[in-house]
C-alpha cells in the first residue's frame, strides 16, 4: 500500500491534535474491529468454497458452512457469497476512508509540532495499535518495520479480497454456468472500482478524488504501477482464462490466441485440456497453475450413493448438464440420469454407464421436427467412452460423431436416431444393440466390433469400416452401404433384404444363410461361392445408383460436419459418384458373377427350403458359443418379418426349448414379440 503521507489543506485552521486523538484511537477501535470481522469471514469462505470438490460440483452437493452446520444450495451459495464479500468489503474500505482523514488530520497537525521530518512526537505513542493507524500517523520506525505495516493494509484491503473473489469464480468455473460465472466477473470488476473510487482516500487527505488520484499515482508511481498490474492480472483471468468452454468471452479468446476455430475443438488437445492459455498449464490435466481447473475431474469414484436402486430409478440426476470435457474415467455412474446433458470431449474410460440415459428429452420433437435443440438430445461429440461399460443404456438420439467407444460394452444398449458419423466401434461389444432409425453412421469404425443380433435397420453405413466385424444375425435390412468395408466379416444368419451394397468392400465376406432379397449390388466384389450356403437373393439386381441417389449421397457428406471425417467419406464415395466410370464396372467379371448368383435362385424354391433354413437357423443360435442370446435375439427378430422364408414356429419352440441354452438369454421383450407373432400364424393357419 502507498505511503500515507498527509497533504497540506490550505485555508484551514490546523487542528488540536490532543483533541482529535480521542477520536481517531475511537474510530481506530471500531475499525480494527470490522476489519477483524472482514478478514473472519475471508478466511471463512475459503474454508467454504476450498471444501467444494469437483464431485460436489458434479451431484450438485449443498455447501456445508463450517462450525455454523448449516447447508446452502450449492449454486445459491456460489451467487450470493461474492456479493456478500463486496457489500461488507465495502463497508470497511468506506470507514477506513473517513478513518484516514482524521489520521491524516493528526499526523498534519504533529508535523506543525516537530522540529524534524522525524515523527517524534511523544502523542504518536498514544495512538491505537491498529496497523492501519500507526502506518500513517505512529512514531517513526525502521523501513522493514514500515514495509511491513504499510504490506498488510495493501495486502488485506486488496489483493486478499480480489484473490478470494477469483477463487470462487475459479473453484465454480468446472460447473459450466455462464450465468453465474458472469456475475462473478461483474461482482469482482464492481470491487475493483469501488476500490479505485474510494481507496485513493486512504491515501491522501484531499475531497477531490482527481487531484487524490493525480497525487497518489505521481507521488509513489511504483507501488501505484505494481497495485494497477495486479488487479489488471486478475481482471484478465476472470475474463479471459477462466471461461467456460464454447462462451463469446472464450470465443474472442480463442479467435486473439489464434486456437482452432474448426468443428472439432473437442479434440483439440490445447483447448480440451483446461483453460484457455496454455502456456499458463503446467499439469497435464491443464489445470492453472496445477492448481485450478476448468473442467471437472472427477477420476476413479464411486458416484452412485444407493447401490439398490430400484430398476428405472435415477441413482444420479444430471439431466441437462454441461459436462464438456470432463474427465470421469473409471467412475461408477450406473442407472444415471444424463437425458439432454452435453458430454462433448468429455472422458469416461473405464467408466460404468450400464443403464445410464443419454438420450433426447423430448423423443416425440425429434421424430416429429428432426430438431435436435428443441428436442434436448444428449451430445458426446468426440467423448471417449473407451472401454466402458455401457449394457443397456438409454442413447435415443445422442450424438456421438468423433467418439471413441474402443472395447465399451453396449449389450442391449438403445440407440436408434443417433449420430454415429466417424465413431470408433473397434473392438466393441454391441450385441443385441438398437441402431434402427436410420442412424448416421458415416465413415465409422467397427473393425473386429461384435454386433451379434444387433438390429441395423436402414442404417446409413457409407464407408463404415466393419472389418472381420461379427455381424450374426445382425439386421441390415434397408441399410445403405454404400463404400462400406465388410472385409472377413462373418455375417452368417443376417437379414439384409433391399439392402444397397455398392462399392462395398465384400472380399472374404461370409454371407451363409443371408436373406439377400430385393437388394441392389454395384461395384462390389462378390463373395466366395462357399460363404453362400443357405443365402436368398431373390428380387435382388445389379444397377448403378439413379441420379436421385447420387444426389442424396453427395447431400450427405456435405451434412458430415468433421472435416477430416468428410473428406475420407468423400474420397471413398468419388468413384460411385462419377456415373462414367461406375458404368464400366457393368462389363467386368465380377458383375457378371453377382448377376449368376442372383440368377441361381433355383435352391431357394426347393420343397426343403423352409425346412432347411429353419434346421440351419435353430442349430447355429443355440451352439454354445452363442449362449448369450445374442445370435438366437437376430434370428427371432429376422423370423418376425413379413414374408421369412423359414419356420416361425419352429423357431419360437426352439428357442423355448430347455436344451437350446440361448434361448434363456433372449431379452423378455424380443420373446413376448416372438410369441405374439406365433399366436398370430397359428390362429391364421
């Protein structure tokens, strides 16, 4: 704090310093104790906010306020203590100024007393130990001993207080409300001018606030320059770093720093790992300092309070919630509730997501307007989901483009509407998984994925990968897989009627007992006359895509919003694109084969065929290596559709059987539909 000389008051009497030393040791006394108050309750609310962890910020856990046991909504505590520090901050700043005028007025009046510069004056001895009081008006001292008192006025008047404001903007940043977070700025900023309007008057003895302002900055520039940098600093952070992810403050910041501005920031390593500058990160989670993040971290904990829950019961409410980036890896969130919440670049490895809903809000809005932001859909936009369990989750209409989901589990796991576009499925386990709905699965990754029994239905599939991808009984019927890559999958027991394979990769593919009906082939290399046993591809011709096709394939790949994931897309998909050289392929041997296999419809006209299909069927999904239902699941949905070739009630009383061991793992749900179809042919027949 700058020194507190007096100025002169011209045309004024001079004052009787013994009169005005009752009144200044008065006055000294009632500040010293407010400011005792003040610095209690600073140290109080750090105590508070320091015991907020980023797992509170997460379940939304009231504050606990020490020794008073009292807890606060957590987001009301947060809003209303700055406010609370101002007010108070600038009631003692208001009666330290008129205390420093009657100091300032008895040190002036000494001064006309003593023979020296030296403050000797035997009355100096009588004041008030109040640090603030003998800093201006005490009995000379040696330089420490003045630095010192002159350091804890600066010190507790302000840099403590504008610190503590931004550590509680900066402890609720990892929250992501930019409401709130704005009114920290506004609460800090309003605390630093109050201080520049009335801290200039604990300094000089002046009324004029330009002429105590002019005078303090000229009469000690260097402690008024080091005073302006520090609260610039700290105006700088609360603006600038600390924002919350995708807010116009961070927007402006990134656009002045020169940070990615593509569609993929999520996985931009610089912007996801925490605050915006990132030469100021020095941990590899990018948090400030290593000591402040923006993002919550909250790693290796068991989040679910009540273990047994009862089935359909939240055990953890997030609905709505901006968790971008943050890093839940190996966190136990069964069964939570995340319906609309934005997970963008966020982390679960490791995770338990089993029976979480990551779904739209408003499922209806989505099918009726396909208005993603009306309907509140859950968006995991290049999440990583690596490895994490993931059975049965709710995910109608997420949005995963970019995500990566390496070895996750989603047995049984919903998610028809989604947005699938440049995913990572490698090594996934996606048995009996719901991907109908005409999923968006561009340019997404299923390499060696398990997708036994999943329902596929009118999926788009350009260019996605499903390399040596266990695709039994899975359901393709309608799916567009146009440059898809079915490289040494294993499709055995798979409906793909009118399914549109054209320029798909289909070397080594394995297709035995396939339903092929009404589908269109080009440019696709045929199979293996062995992978064919059992396959019907009735109905189904070799034609080049119509105009209207290519139209809607290059729509699109304009609608793939990752840059990199659409030009993969785009160069896969150039050659069917250009009508000339697509039409060439009509004359290799290749579509000569496709056409003989079309042709040879003869075996599927057989007497036998129906038996022979069912008996194929039945064998394969009740084998051992498929006791998990997944198998059995694909070929009861297949034998429900209109105009199956094989035995329906065969295959209900097989799967019913005791002996088949699969048929004990088939969903509830998939059975009643099963059953409901055989009453149906029997009271038909």
């Amino acid at each position: 704090m700058s020194e507190l000389l007096p100025a002169s008051v011209e045309a004024e009497p001079p004052v009787n310093p013994y009169s005005l030393l009752e009144a200044v040791n008065e006055s000294s006394n009632t500040a010293h104790s407010a400011w005792l108050i003040f610095l209690a309750l600073m140290t109080y609310l750090t105590i508070a906010v320091a015991g907020v962890t980023h797992a509170d910020l997460l379940r939304e856990t009231p504050v606990s306020l020490p020794i008073l046991q009292v807890s606060i909504q957590l987001t009301q505590f947060f809003q209303f203590a700055p406010v609370i520090l101002v007010l108070l901050h600038l009631g003692l700043v208001s009666q330290l100024a008129l205390l420093a005028r009657k100091t300032l007025e008895f040190d002036h009046a000494l001064r006309m007393l003593e023979a020296s510069d030296r403050r000797t004056h035997p009355l100096r001895l009588e004041l008030d130990n109040f640090f603030f009081v003998q800093a201006m008006a005490g009995p000379e001292r040696s330089n420490v001993m003045s630095g010192f008192l002159h350091g804890m006025s600066w010190l507790t008047l302000v840099l403590l207080p504008v610190v503590l404001l931004l550590y509680i903007q900066v402890c609720f940043l990892p929250y992501h409300d930019v409401t709130t977070t704005w009114s920290h700025r506004v609460v800090l900023l309003a605390d630093i001018v109050m201080l520049a309007l009335i801290g200039v008057f604990l300094m000089r003895a002046e009324t004029s606030f330009t002429r105590a302002f002019s005078r303090t900055s000229t009469a000690h520039p260097i402690r008024f320059s080091a005073t302006v940098l520090v609260v610039g600093f700290i105006s700088l952070v609360s603006l600038f770093i600390a924002t919350v992810p995708g807010e116009a403050l961070d927007r402006m910041g990134r656009d002045m720093l020169g940070v990615a501005r593509s569609g993929d920031l999520e996985r931009d390593q610089r912007y996801q790992g925490g605050f915006l500058l990132p030469f100021l990160a020095s941990k590899h989670d990018g948090a400030l300092f290593g000591l402040f993040a923006r993002n919550l971290i909250v790693t290796d904990t068991d989040l679910v309070v009540d273990k047994e829950v009862s089935e359909g019961e939240p055990t953890l409410k997030l609905r709505g919630r901006d968790l971008r980036f943050a890093r839940l890896d190996r966190s136990d969130l069964h069964q939570a509730d995340l319906t609309g919440a934005d997970v963008s670049g966020a982390s679960f490895v490791g995770s338990d997501l089993r029976d979480v809903w990551l779904q739209c809000a408003d499922v209806s809005e989505l099918l009726l307007s396909e208005d993603r932001v009306r309907a509140q859909c859950a968006t995991a936009r290049n999440a990583d989901f690596s490895r994490a369990r993931l059975d049965r989750a709710q995910m109608v209409g997420v949005d995963l483009r970019g995500a990566r989901l390496e070895e996750a589990k989603l047995v049984e796991a919903s998610l028809p509407y989604a947005l699938l576009t440049g995913a990572n499925f490698s090594s996934a386990h996606l048995e009996m998984a719901d991907l109908t709905g005409g999923v968006q699965a561009q340019g997404a990754n299923f390499l060696i994925a398990s997708l036994q029994g999943a329902d596929l239905t009118g999926a788009q599939l350009q260019f996605a990968d499903f390399s040596s991808a266990g695709l039994q009984g899975a359901g393709l019927d309608y799916a567009n897989l146009h440059a898809a890559v079915l490289r040494d999958a294993d499709l055995e027991a798979a409906s793909m009627r009118q399914a549109k394979l054209i320029g798909t990769d289909m070397s080594g593919v394995r297709l035995a007992a396939v339903d092929m009906r009404g589908g269109v082939v080009w440019a696709a290399g045929p199979p293996a006359a062995a992978a064919l046993a059992m396959t019907d591809a009735t109905g189904a011709i070799v034609a080049p895509p119509a105009e209207a096709e290519i139209a809607a394939m290059r729509r699109s790949v304009e609608r793939i919003v990752s840059e990199r994931t659409r030009k993969l897309v785009e160069e896969a998909l150039t050659p069917l694109l250009d009508t000339a050289a697509s039409a060439r392929w009509a004359g290799t041997p290749d579509a000569q084969r496709w056409k003989a296999i079309i042709a040879d419809a003869s075996r599927t006209e057989q007497p036998t065929y129906a038996n022979d299909l069912t008996a194929y069927l039945t064998t394969a999904m009740c084998r051992p290596r498929w006791t998990h239902g997944a198998l059995a699941t694909g070929v009861a949905r297949r034998a429900q559709s209109s105009g199956f070739r094989g035995d329906l009630i065969g295959i209900y009383e097989r799967i019913k059987s005791p002996d088949c061991a699969a048929g004990k793992s088939v969903p509830d749900k998939m059975v009643r539909s099963l059953a409901a179809a055989v009453d149906i042919a029997r009271s038909g027949n």
